[in-house]
C-alpha cells in the first residue's frame, strides 16, 4: 500500500507539472498571434516574446529559490496558492485594454509592457512551479526523491507537446477568444493540482523534512566557476534559439506555426538531456559532436535555400542544443540546491535571448550572431569535451586548417558556379576528415567552421552592396545587379523593389525613373488599374484618392497620373527613409507629385481613414517573403471595403514561395459576398522580359461585385477566383499549414 502511495504522488507531480509547463507554452504562440497585428506580423514579435517569457521565468524561477529557501513548506504552499489566485484576476488571456496601436518607435520597449501588463501575472505564477514543485518533491520522502530532477524532464515534455498541438489542433480550429477561455479553465484546474501537491509534500512528515534539512546542510557548495559554467552553457542554445529563429523564418509566414519549430527543438534536448537515461547518450554525442556539428554547419551556410536549408539549421540547432543541455544535465548539482541550479540557467537564457534580440540587432547589421553564436557553441563545447590542457594543440591545428583553406580559395576564387562549390566543399570534407582523424573535435573544427564562412565572405565582395541596415522588422540591403542596370532593395532574402538604372550599354538613364520586378508596366498591377481606370472613364479616368500598404522603393507611384492623391503606409521608418533617398532611389522623386507618407501599421492608420473616401487600396506589404496574415483576414477585408468608394477596388499582392494565398483572400470575399478575380500566370498573357527585371507577380483584386470594373470579366489574363473549400481567416483563425500544403500540392490543396 505504502508502494502504491508513494508511486501515486509521483505521478501527481508529474501530471501537475506536466499540465503547468503546457499551459506555459500554449499562453506563447497564442498570444503573440493576438499581439501580431500590432506590429504588421513581423516575426521580431516572437523574438521579443520569448525573450519576455525567458525574463518572467527568471523572476519566478528566483520567488521559488527564495520561498524555498526562507519559508517553511506550509507557508510556501500558502503563499504559492494565492499567488495563482491573484493571477487568475487578469484572466482570460486578452490584449489589454488601451494598448491597440504600438508608437512609431520604441516598438520592442512598447510590445515587452503589452505582455507584461497582459499576461505578466499569469505567466509569473506558472513560471516557478518547476523548481518549486521538484524542492517540494525532493521533500516528500519518496522513493525517487533525492534525484527529482526527472521531473524536469516531464516538464519540458509537456511544453514539447503544447507547442505540437497549438499550430495543428488549436491554431486552426479554434479561434482565439475560446482559447484564451478555455487556458484560464485549466489554470484554474491547475491551483488545484498544485494545492494537491503541497498537501502531498506536507504528509510526508516532520521526520522526512528534518532529514531533508540535514541533506541540505551536507550538500556540496556551489562554487562561482560552477555558476558560470551553468550560465554559459544556458546562455548559447537560448541565443540560438532566437537568432535561428530569426534566420530560419525570414522568408516564411509571420505565423506561430513555423516559430514554435526551433523552441519545439530548444525543449526536446531539455527533455533528452534530463532523462535519468537520456535516448542520446551524451558521451557518445560529445564524441562526434565536433564532425557532425561543423558538417552540418557548412552546409547551414550554404546558399542552398528552401526546406533543405531549413532542415539543415534545424538539425544543426539540434545538435548544439542538445551538447550544451546535456552538460547541464552532467553539472546539475545535488537536490538541496536545485532552486538555485534553475535560477541560474534562467539568468542564462534570459541573457543569451537578450544577446540575439536586442543587442544583435545594434551590433550588427545583418543576422549575424546566429553563425557566430553556432561558431562559439562548438568552440565551448570543444573546451568541455577536450579541457584547457589539449586547447593549445587543439587550436594549432584549426587554425592551420582554417588558413589552409582560406589561401586555397583565395588562389582559386575566380572559379564560378558549381565550380566554386566544388572545390569548396572538396577541401573543407578532406580537411574535416583529417581533423576529425586527429581527434581534434570540435574546437579545431570550429575554426574550420570559421573559414567556410569567410570563403563565403570573401566571395560575395563582389557583390555591389550599396547600403545595409538592420530595423525592428528585419535586415535591408540596397545592391545593384551584376550587370549594374538595376538597382534593388532586399528584406531579408526577397527582393522588395527594383529601379533600372543604366540602359544595355552601360550608360545611365536620362529619362524618367523606371520601375521593373512585380511593377513594369504592363505587368498585373498596370493592367488592374488600368480597368480600374476604365471603369471612371466618366471621371477622366481620375482617381481621387489611393492608399498604399507597403511602400518598398515607391514603384505603384509610378501608375499615378497628376491631380491624384496617392498615399503610401509604411511601418518601418528604414523603409521609407531608403526609398526617399536619392542616393539610392529616385522613384518617389521622379514618378509624379509628392506622396503622403504614413509610418505605421496599414490596417491600423487605415482605420483612421473616412469611409468611403478611396478608390483603390493596394496591399503590398511584406516582411520578407512573408505577408502579414492580418491583412488578408475577413475582418480586414470588411475595414477595406469601408474605406472604399462604391466603385473602388483592393488589390492584394499575394506572391510567394512557399504560401498559396490566392485562395485565403477569395475565401474572405466570398464570405462576405464580394467579388474576387485573380490574374492568370500563362506566359501568353504577360509580355514580360526577364532580362530588363520584369517579374510576373499574383495579384487578387477585391470588388463590391462584378459590375463595379467590368474589365475584368472581359480580359482573359483575370478569372473569378474560386476558393473551393478553403476557410476564410479572420483575426482569430488561420491555416498556415493548409496554404503550405496548397503550395506544395497544387491539385490536392483545396
């Protein structure tokens, strides 16, 4: 009976922080969904979350080293209690009232107070059940509980899966008002639990809290070198998990579905590393981690794009995250200091995401921190494997592997193509392999590593790099073409605006500035406001008044004609100082009168608008590759329709690798009984010339119905759009995964 007693409060604290630590990580992704529009669906929004999350679990990790430390167990347990009842006045889980529009700087300071006055109480109350419910478990006189440190396994377990189950069985089937409903009545469920286990710990008797007492006082010191130890290794798999974050994303959605990837991984070598046996035995890891670390890294920086890239970093993020966390988990001190050994951890997670999403993006100008963070990663672990007496040897030999290829490519950098690749990765494998013969892992190969990327380095100095910055909304690059005829601004890997700047011979442009990619004329977009045009042919073929949501290098100005008022809405003030430099660009300058210029989110300023007022509303904002998906929501689409004439039309960009969207947007009109037209990509139906810069983009345009631009219905490079079975989102659902799917698989995607 006493077995089965003893059994059952095991599983008792295991279900109760299995529950919290789900909780925990289903509050992330769903609120930075509902903070998302704020802040036009960058993805620096999850960066900034996580590094809130990481702070606020400081702060609780630390009230649980203190309770424990200077209350008794009774007094915790009360205490404890009613700090989750307070907590349970902020629910539901809701954007606070009076914080709807972000200010036009300061936006991180900004966002970390929207969560902290939103889900700061709730969040905190949650965050020290870990260490708080493994001391007390250590104290509840059972079989396993001088090593509770399995529990924090089950822990991150239940984060692991919240993090699964949000992107496929919550985020999209269930809006977010019921979910933040349904969180607060398992909070609720959960001061139960926790109630349960205190009451648990405090029947374990006098006797099993004195001998845990004495345990305590027996228990080794923690010295200053072992605390570093802790904060060092805390600190590079939490950088890590921001900043490859950051690197991974940039080209997708701005969608909780693909950031919870890296933190699913980031929680996963949690879970191996702390077992009592871990799946990945970590000597074993350690051995190899040096060849598979600097081989996967090689590839990792490789320009080879798509889902193969992403797998890659992922794999590499998996690999570096478990070495470090296994360390941890060889480190880990004993019972009685465990508040502590958590508390520091989180000072070094909270310290390596501050790293890469806040003093990053000062210190660089591109996602830099994530190769050098993968680079020291290996270099300390390298120092844990090998220890100070093998480094100077060690490093001999990475350094002279690292020159060696570095004047090997030097000599042969005039090679091209395949070629250059080749030879590349040629001699890193034979360099890799020579190393890795030595045994010199994986310090040596981390400078190996080091030289993969200068190599890469040294040959995009060709490259004319006029400008690059680096905003709250991502990384902006100004280059011209190899060829010099055209100049480009780049967000992240996309090209958002292309200006010819110099004819076939060379020479440069003397008449008016021309726009080219997705915006020569006549492209989609100059066919579309064409018919537009058409259709106030009483009016001269005058539009009024034009709003603009995405300003790039100020190319749609070039389709205005005098006497119109044409208005752009931009929300990153870089953007808009670029595009009205004439250093770099001169089609605002060059393409017709002056344009209003509004820095803010476009569908919050468009709110301000007068209805009825616009005659077109162009949605052209990107971060990246990716679109903002609370643009394309049947809410917004009703906002546009308001602002609109009785004549006036939408027009939603909607290209992209890797997202089918057309439909999204056709499900938003035909929920609300609007017409939707999309242009036909057949070649035939667009004269375009891919050596002067034209790109073919995809357009829908949005109308009141199909008499307001009969154009349309006319011409056949446009067809009614026809969303099939594809749901419409609205600002509390979305199917990332579904437009994924429809991309990938075209003729089963609906």
């Amino acid at each position: 009976m006493a077995v089965s007693r003893r059994g059952g409060v095991g599983l008792v604290f295991t279900l109760t922080l299995f529950t919290s630590a789900f909780l925990m990580f289903m509050v992330q992704p769903m609120f930075a969904k509902m903070a998302l529009p704020r802040l036009g669906g960058t993805s620096a929004v999850w960066s900034l979350a996580l590094v809130f999350f990481q702070a606020v679990l400081l702060l609780g990790y630390g009230y649980a080293h203190l309770v424990v430390r200077w209350l008794g167990l009774r007094s915790t347990l009360i205490v404890h209690v009613l700090v989750c009842c307070i907590a349970v006045s902020s629910l539901p889980i809701a954007i606070a009232a009076g914080w709807d529009e972000p200010p036009e700087q300061g936006e991180a300071a900004w966002l970390l107070a929207l969560f902290a006055v939103s889900v700061g109480l709730p969040f905190f109350a949650l965050s020290a059940n870990a260490p708080l419910l493994q001391a007390w478990f250590a104290r509840a006189g059972q079989a396993r509980s001088g090593d509770p440190y399995f529990l924090y396994a089950a822990s991150n377990a239940g984060s692991f899966l919240a993090l699964l189950v949000y992107p496929f069985a919550v985020e999209p089937f269930i809006g977010l008002a019921p979910q933040g409903q349904g969180w607060s009545l398992g909070f609720i469920a959960l001061i139960g639990l926790i109630a349960l286990c205190g009451v648990l710990t405090l029947r374990g008797g006098a006797a099993m809290t004195a001998a845990a007492r004495e345990a305590e006082g027996n228990a080794p010191p923690v010295t200053w070198r072992a605390r570093m130890t802790w904060i060092v290794l805390a600190f590079l798999p939490s950088g890590l998990l921001v900043s490859g974050t950051a690197f991974i994303t940039t080209d997708l959605a701005s969608a909780p579905f693909l950031w919870v990837l890296p933190l699913a991984i980031y929680l996963l070598t949690f879970v191996i590393a702390f077992q009592a046996r871990p799946l990945i035995p970590h000597k074993g890891l350690m051995s190899q981690i040096g060849l598979y670390g600097t081989a996967l890294g090689i590839f990792a920086v490789t320009p080879l794009g798509g889902t193969l890239s992403l797998a890659l970093n992922l794999l590499l993020c998996f690999l570096l995250m478990l070495g470090c966390h296994g360390e941890l988990a060889q480190r880990r001190p004993a019972a009685a200091r465990l508040t502590e050994f958590y508390f520091i951890v989180s000072l070094g997670g909270v310290l390596g995401g501050a790293f890469s999403s806040l003093a990053a993006p000062q210190l660089f100008n591109s996602v830099s921190e994530y190769p050098v963070l993968v680079i020291a990663s290996m270099a300390v672990l390298g120092l844990a494997q090998a220890g100070w007496a093998a480094m100077p040897r060690t490093l001999v030999q990475g350094i002279g592997a690292a020159a060696l290829l570095l004047m090997m490519f030097r000599a042969y950098i005039g090679f091209e193509g395949w070629a250059k690749q080749a030879l590349l990765v040629g001699v890193t494998a034979v360099l890799l392999i020579w190393l890795a013969l030595g045994r010199r892992q994986p310090a040596a190969m981390a400078l190996l590593l080091v030289a993969v990327m200068g190599c890469y380095a040294m040959d995009q100095r060709g490259e004319p790099l006029l400008l690059r910055t680096r905003s709250f909304y991502g990384v902006l690059s100004v280059t011209d073409s190899a060829n010099g005829r055209f100049r480009e601004l780049t967000h992240g890997t996309t090209k958002h605006g292309v200006q010819r700047i110099r004819e076939e011979d060379g020479t440069p442009i003397t008449g008016p500035a021309e726009p080219r990619a997705y915006y020569y004329a006549a492209g989609p977009f100059g066919s579309a406001i064409r018919h537009l045009r058409d259709a106030h042919a009483g009016d001269g073929g005058r539009l009024s008044d034009v709003a603009l949501v995405g300003l790039g290098v100020g190319s749609m100005l070039c389709f205005s004609q005098p006497g119109e008022s044409w208005r752009f809405y931009e929300i990153d003030p870089q953007v808009v100082a670029i595009a009205s430099d004439p250093r770099y660009f001169t089609l605002l300058r060059d393409c017709g009168p002056a344009a209003g210029m509004i820095v803010g989110d476009g569908r919050l300023k468009l709110g301000y608008v007068a209805d009825g007022s616009l005659d077109l509303i162009v949605l052209d904002a990107f971060s990246s590759d990716a679109v903002p998906a609370h643009l394309m929501t049947r809410e917004a689409l009703a906002l546009y329709m308001r602002k609109l004439k009785p004549g006036g039309i939408a027009i939603f960009h909607t290209s992209n690798r890797y997202l089918e969207l057309n439909s999204v947007v056709a499900a938003a009109a035909r929920s609300l009984g609007l017409a939707a037209w999309h242009n036909v990509m057949e070649a035939r139906y667009w004269h375009h010339d891919p050596d002067k810069g034209d790109v073919v983009p995809t357009l829908v345009v949005v109308a009141r119905n199909r008499q307001v631009v009969p154009g349309f219905d006319t011409d056949p490079a446009w067809r009614l759009s026809d969303p099939g079975a594809v749901a419409p989102w609205t600002d509390d659902y979305s199917d990332i995964p579904g437009a994924i799917w429809r991309r990938l698989w075209p003729s089963q995607g609906r």
